[in-house]
C-alpha cells in the first residue's frame, strides 16, 4: 500500500514489521516554566524563556535569552536542571565558591 506520493504508509510497514511496536507516551504535566517567563540561571545571570523542548528520553529544554555577567546579549538552550524560577533563586542558599573545593 502506497501513499499518492508513492510511498509506504506507516500502517503498511507495522503490518510488514510486526516486531516494530509504537507506543504513545501518556500524557505529561505543563512545562515547569512559561513562555517570556523571567528565570534565573544557577550562575545567577537572570533571563527570558523565549522557546521549550520536550524529549522523549531527556529533560525539557528551555531556549533562554539573558545577558552574561559580561554583559553579552545570548540566547542559548539550557537543560530544566539549570534554571530555577525567581521565587526559587530567592530562597537558593548561595555557596561562595570558596567553599565548594
């Protein structure tokens, strides 16, 4: 069974590979963080959410848009892990790092 393009469809080839299973994941929570919401980064450089990325096998992603403590304007991808909301960067316990060697 061809497709009018003439490819095979994807029923076609399950039927054809019935060792190839597809499963739906169930459905997942909302992203922890909102489009344009302000954030902060563990470095403490703050920032905008300005895109989001769900994977199937790795944490969200978040395209942020901060300046560096240089003062360069970037926009880069950060794993969920490395972001924490303003509530959450206010109550962090900040660690000098002359205390984490």
């Amino acid at each position: 069974m061809e497709d009018a393009a003439g490819n095979g469809t994807l029923e076609q080839f399950l039927k054809d590979n019935p060792d190839v299973t597809i499963e739906a994941e169930p459905a997942r929570a909302p992203f922890t963080y909102g489009l344009n919401e302000r954030v902060v980064l563990l470095s403490g450089e703050e920032g905008f959410v300005i895109g989001r990325a769900e994977h199937a096998e790795a944490m969200d992603s978040y395209f942020l848009r901060y300046v560096t403590a240089e003062g360069s304007l970037v926009e880069s991808w950060w794993s969920e892990n490395a972001i924490l909301s303003l509530e959450e960067a206010k109550n962090a316990v900040r660690v000098p790092a002359s205390q984490t060697t």
